[in-house]
C-alpha cells in the first residue's frame, strides 16, 4: 500500500482517538440538533450523552440571540415541540438550564453539510 495512504490513515486513527476521549472526559457537552434533510443526524448522540450521565445542551434560538439550555432526560427531549425549521427547540417560556450562564460547555457537536477552510459552517440555520 501506498506510504502516504497508510500515514494518512494512521493520522486519522489519531484524530478519531483523540476526538472520542475528549467525548469521555466532557462533562457539559452541546449538541446542535441536525436538520430534518441534508445533515449528520445527532439524535441518537443526544441519546448517548443523556445515558451515559451527561449534561446535555442544545441551542434555544430568538431573532437576535441563541441559547444553550440543558436537556434533563431522554424524555425530555423527545417531547419538545418542533420550530418552523422543523428542529425540536424548547419553548421561550420554559426555564432552563442555560450553559452560557453556569458552568459552560466542555465540548461542542455541530453537524454541517459543508465546512469552509477556517472551519466555518456552511449551510443552513442560525449556527
């Protein structure tokens, strides 16, 4: 095989390694919920972090300001209402847990359809 492939490959390794233990050390991780089309779908990860004990954020968004508010249980999130992008969002009138507020996030997950060269997220929504 090809020398550059296998060093590439092993540089992969490496990153995913590396991106899955900051996954077991977050503690407050935020998770931007995927669109109904077109992107990574984050639904069974919010599952996973809700399972495994973690603080789970997703975005709450007005006309000039986005929240990360905290998803208590799997319950919880399967019963939020859908926004007009047909995203589950909890309610304006719903008080939250706000990770901007209190502890911060320890990690962030975004799914995209594209991403730019400085990593900037192409496509679709507020993020």
């Amino acid at each position: 095989m090809n020398t550059a492939i296998v060093s590439l490959k092993r540089q992969l390794r490496k990153d995913m390694a590396s991106r899955l233990e900051k996954l077991s050390n977050a503690k407050n991780v935020s998770v931007y919920i995927s669109m109904p089309t077109g992107e990574v779908i984050t639904t069974n990860i919010i599952h996973h972090l809700l399972r495994s004990g973690k603080n789970c954020f997703i975005p709450r968004c007005t006309k000039t300001h986005m929240d990360m508010v905290k998803i208590n249980s799997i319950e919880d999130f399967n019963s939020l209402p859908v926004n007009k992008w047909k995203i589950p969002e909890p309610p304006l009138d719903q008080d939250r847990e706000n990770a901007l507020e209190t502890e911060g996030l320890d990690l962030i997950l975004m799914p995209g359809v594209a991403f730019d060269q400085n990593r900037n997220r192409i496509g679709h929504g507020k993020g």
